[in-house]
C-alpha cells in the first residue's frame, strides 16, 4: 500500500538521520589523512595510537573520577528518597519530586552558568568536586526514576514477610531488598556514569583547571591536526556508552515478575 | 489464661476505631476462625498478633508471655499473607527453607526437613521450580511450608484461600483441616467466607466494625446466635417481632403476633431478656415444618437447588416472606408451623 511505503520511507530516513552522523566518526577515525573529507585516503590505526597523551589520560582519569563519584552519591540519594515516596504516604512528596526533577527543565547552560555565580559568591574554588555538585543537579533526577519504577513494582509484604520469618530489618535488606532492586540499583549507576560522562556544558563552567574528557576534546578542537585524534577518542568513548546503555536498559526491564495473584 | 491471649485490644487509624476493644482467647491445638465481613478489621487484629501493627491499648500474649513489645521477627507466630508473598526471586526450596538459617542446620538436615514440609504441602518434586512458575495453589502451599517449617506456636492465615477459584478453594479446606490435624499447631485463620469459617474450625469468632459479636463452636453459632447480626450473617434467617409475657421454670413465654402465643425453652433466650420487652424470633429456614396447622401463606417463590433447595412463603400482615427448606407441596396455599423448640429468642437491636 501506499501509505505504508511512505512510512517505510520515512523510518529510513530518521534512521539515516540519527546515525549517520554517528558513523562519520568511526569512518575518519580510521582515515589516513588530516583532513575531515571525502574521498577517504585509506586505512590507518594512528590516530588511536596518538590517544597515548597524558593530558588526555589525565582528563580520562578526571571523567572517571567524577563519573563515578556522582553515580554512587546520585544512585544513593535517589534510593533512599525513592524509597521514601514508595513506603510512606508523606505529605508534599508529588511536590518534593517536582522540584527534585526540575533540573531535568533547566537548560544546563543556565545551570552552568548560576552554579558558577553560586560559587563564587560563596568564594569556593571551581574543582572536580563541584563537577560532581552540579552532575548531581542532572542525575539524581534520573536515579530517582529508575528507582521508583522498581519500588513500585516491589510488594510491600515480602519484607514483612521476611520479618515475620525471623529476620531483622538489615537481614532483610540483604536477603529481601537487595536483591530485588539490584538491577534498578545498577541501571540507576550505569545511567548516571554515562550522564556525568558525557556532560559538557556544566563541567566546561564547573572544571576550572582539572578539565573533564569533554572539556578536554573541546580545547583540542582548536587545532585542526588533532581531529583525527579526538574523532578515534569519540569512537571509543561511544562504542563503550552504547554497551553500557544497552546493559542498563537490559537490567531496567528485567523486572521483578508481578505475582500471579494477590495484591 | 489460654494459649493464645488477646485482651481489650484497640487500634485507630488516623481516628477511625478499626479494632475495638476485642477480647480473644484460643487454645493451644485449635483450628480458630475470625469470620467477618470486608473492612471489619480483621487483617488489622492479625497483623497486631504478628507484630506488624502495634495496639494502641490492650494487651496480646502467646503461651503465657506479653508480646505488645517483641518485634515480628521474634514472636512465636508466622503468617500466611493475603498475598501470599512468596520471595520471587528464590525458588520453591529456598523460599520454604528462609525462614530455617538462624537455627543453621546441617545441609543435610535443612535438606530433610524442607522436602517433609514439600511432602505435607503436597508438593513433592518442585524444589526447584521458579516462583514465578506456580500455580495459584501452589504459591497458596508454598506460603503455607514457608511458614510451617518453622514450627511457630500460632499460625496466622489471612484469608490464604481467597484468591483461588471455586473447586481449588474446597479442595485446599479439606486439605488445610487434614494438616493442621497432623501438626497440631494453632492455626488462627482469617475470612469473610461464612461456609469456610464453619466447615474448618474447631471455634468461630465472629467480628463486625472492629468488635467481636460472638465466640463458639461453628454448630453453636449455627443454633443459637446471639444477636440479629450473627444470625443472619451466618446462614439464611427468618425473624419475627414478639414480646415477652412471662419468664418460668418451663420457658419463656411470648406473643408473636401471626404465629399467636408460643412458650419457648429457657435456653433457647438469649441472656438478658426481661418480661416485657420487645424481641426476635428466629427460626432457620430448615426448622420450619409445612404441617396441617398453623399460619397460613402463599407460596411466592422457588428456588431448584438440589439438596439445597427452598422456598418462599408470603404470609398475610408481613413484609418479608418467610423461607423455607425443601420442596414445596403443590398448589400455592401452605401451612406453616414453627416448632417452638426451634425458635430462638433474641434482643431487639432496633
Ligand atoms: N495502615 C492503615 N492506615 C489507615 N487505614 C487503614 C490501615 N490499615 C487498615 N486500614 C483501614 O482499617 C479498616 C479495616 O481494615 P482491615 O484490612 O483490617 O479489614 P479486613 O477485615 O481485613 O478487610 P478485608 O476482608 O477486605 O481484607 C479499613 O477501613 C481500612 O481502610
Ligand atoms: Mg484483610
């Protein structure tokens, strides 16, 4: 039918729209030449070996740090408010979650830009630290949602159940809890790893001298002989976050099957 | 004092009264019923014994000690959820052996006894089968092992058979008798289902609006409730007004209006009758005799069931119809008589 050919039609070229600009980056990348254009000059693995540089090790190490840093503190702030909104019946929470998820709305540049104010009114220095400050701002909304989801589907019984099978409560967190939110706790840290990771704007305002992985490729744009450098840097960096996605987004739907019956 | 103690226990939630100063004594050994209609607060006074509610007045205690201040995982007692609660992500085997690490046994102990708890539960063979792979009776069976194997001293079950299909409910009520005969531990189980209350307890505590109306043996309760509201929970009742002309050593004597003057025995009134005042005649739709002398009616509707089979019967100055057991006789013309052994007398609520 028609209409169906056009659809066809029209998913194809969303695809083509969505990932050919990625592939670009894999194809340079292994392009033996300087220069970003057609046609391609041949075969090379220079460019990634050229990735053996120390401030870029450096900035690696600073991402990584950073990255982790704020996907604990992220993944352990939304737990125990998710937690919260979940077990008890508390007043304000639907109002609590809007302003918690209201950084979600804010353009990050305007983050950038009042965390940075913010600071330096306070008269603190700009550090990896306040990196993490404001990647909280941006994930924590994040884990909060992951995490919900899971408390939701998770019958309040079991962990009196346990109780009531002569366990007590960190007895039950291990044996019960745990295991049960284990994949929503490891999706919440998978997501917010890769958010904090990837994040430019915010740490662009936020590094000060200890420049992030992005930060870092940003400065190196500068000059045109890096490219090639920072596109086979961008193809590493994207080959992991797409593992890494996939992995979260595996273990967020592996769910807690619901009972068959009861409530 | 029994086994199991519950005195003058209250529970408000956010100031509505949800348990009302009930008063519960069961003996070590019995099969016991809490019958009750939807929202009477029965899963509120289980969920007190268990620990998971605390009163806010009164006094709960199991074999002699005071339990108001030992958390659940230390009390005597284990609870067959409403929702059966089975762990999903252990299986049949590790769910029933949960509750057994403190005691830690032996593996080949712990062995030992989950699979005599799969054998009593009938489920011999499906240790290892996933949680999320069993039946609704079988999950009911797995939630029963998990708590049984611990041996507690008063097994609390909140209406375990409600979620199960009709067949499946009787078959799990004979079986749920047979089990608890062989292990001889107090079971308090929890419904709203009338038939199941009667046919598998040794006593029935009947609750409405958070207070206990009647305690008695299932036959008792059945014979001679103590109020219009426990009568007519409990099966189908007819009732009708009388007032009490006179107490004696032969009975109590009443004017009931249609059915004329009728002496009943003494210990067919309820306690607390006094000559003069108003009351209710009961009488169970299976007592009624169709007989050559008597108040006569005509017959409006029938009802084929079987065994169970009845039949309603208009009589003349009286709103509601009366009931009757059995087939009817043919014609639409019957007499009725009410065989004053039969009848019960109890106050007048309103
Ligand atoms: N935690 C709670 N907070 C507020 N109200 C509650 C709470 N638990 C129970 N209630 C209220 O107390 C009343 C009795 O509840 P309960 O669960 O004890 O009834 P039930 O007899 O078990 O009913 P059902 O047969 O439907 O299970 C209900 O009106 C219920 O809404
Ligand atoms: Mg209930």
């Amino acid at each position: 039918m028609k209409s169906s050919r056009l659809l066809f039609g029209y998913a194809l070229a969303y695809l083509a729209f969505l990932y050919v600009p990625v592939l670009v980056l894999p194809l340079f990348s292994l392009n033996n030449s300087a220069f970003i254009a057609f046609p391609l000059a041949g075969f090379t693995t220079r460019w990634y070996a050229g990735l053996a540089d120390s401030a870029l090790q450096h900035a690696l190490v600073n991402s990584l740090k950073v990255g982790i840093a704020t996907a604990l503190i992220s993944t352990l702030l939304g737990l125990t408010a998710a937690r919260a909104v979940t077990r008890y019946r508390l007043r304000g929470a639907n109002a609590a979650l809007g302003v918690i998820s209201l950084p979600l709305f804010i353009p990050d540049i305007v983050l950038g830009i009042s965390l940075l104010l913010l600071l330096g009114t306070l008269g603190l220095p700009l550090s990896l630290a306040s990196v993490v400050l404001g990647h909280l701002l941006i994930c924590v909304p994040f884990s909060l949602t992951v995490l919900i989801a899971r408390f939701e589907g998770f019958d309040r019984n079991l962990e009196e159940a346990s109780a009531d099978l002569g366990e007590d409560g960190w007895m039950t967190f291990w044996r019960v809890t745990l295991p049960l939110m284990l994949p929503g706790i490891v999706a919440s840290l998978l997501l917010t790893f890769i958010t904090s990771f990837d994040e430019f704007l915010v740490a662009y305002f936020l590094s000060g001298t200890e420049a992030t992985l992005p930060v870092y490729i940003w400065s190196q744009l500068r000059f045109p002989a890096r490219l090639p450098m920072v596109l086979a840097l961008g193809t590493l960096i994207l080959a992991v976050s797409v593992v890494l996605v996939i992995f979260a987004e595996k273990l967020r739907n592996q769910g807690v099957k619901k009972p068959v019956v009861g409530a | 004092m029994s086994f199991l103690s519950v005195s003058k226990v209250s529970k408000a939630f956010g100031g509505n009264t949800v348990v009302d100063a009930v008063d519960l004594d069961v003996e070590r050994g019995t099969f016991f019923a809490l019958l009750g209609p939807s929202g009477c607060g029965k899963t509120t006074l289980l969920r007190m014994i268990a620990g998971f509610e605390t009163p806010d007045s009164g006094t709960i205690s199991i074999d002699g000690e005071v339990m108001n201040a030992v958390p659940p995982h230390q009390r005597p007692t284990n609870m067959v959820f409403q929702s059966y609660a089975i762990f999903p992500h252990l299986n049949v085997f590790d769910n029933i052996a949960y509750g057994l690490r403190q005691l830690r046994l032996p593996r080949e102990e712990l062995r030992r006894r989950v699979e005599t708890m799969l054998a009593t539960v009938r489920l011999e063979g499906l240790g290892g089968r996933a949680a999320d792979q069993l039946s609704g009776g079988q999950r009911q069976r797995v939630a029963l092992a998990r708590a049984l194997v611990r041996e507690p001293k008063v097994l609390l079950l909140d209406e375990p058979l409600g979620a199960l299909d009709k067949r499946l409910r009787e078959a799990m009520q004979i079986e749920l008798r047979t089990i608890q005969r062989k292990v001889g531990i107090t079971f308090l189980l929890v419904t709203h289902d009338q038939e199941e209350a009667l046919s598998l307890s040794d006593r029935v505590a009947v609750m409405s609006g958070g207070r206990i109306l009647q305690v008695a043996s299932p036959r008792e309760l059945y014979q001679r409730p103590n109020c219009r509201e426990v009568a007519s929970f409990i099966g189908e009742m007819n009732f009708f007004h009388a007032s009490v002309k006179d107490i004696g050593e032969k009975g109590v004597t009443v004017n009931a209006g249609l059915l004329g003057n009728i002496t009943l025995p003494r210990a067919n009134a309820a306690n607390g009758i006094k000559t003069g005042d108003t009351i209710l005649l009961a009488i169970r739709p299976e007592q009624v005799r169709v007989a050559s002398e008597g108040v006569t009616g005509e017959i409006i509707t029938q009802t084929f069931l079987g065994e169970r089979s009845h039949f309603h019967v208009k009589i003349a100055g009286r709103t509601a119809p009366v009931a009757v057991s059995g087939h009817p006789p043919p014609g639409s013309a019957v007499t009725l008589a009410f065989p004053p052994e039969n009848l019960i007398g109890l106050p007048s609520s309103d």
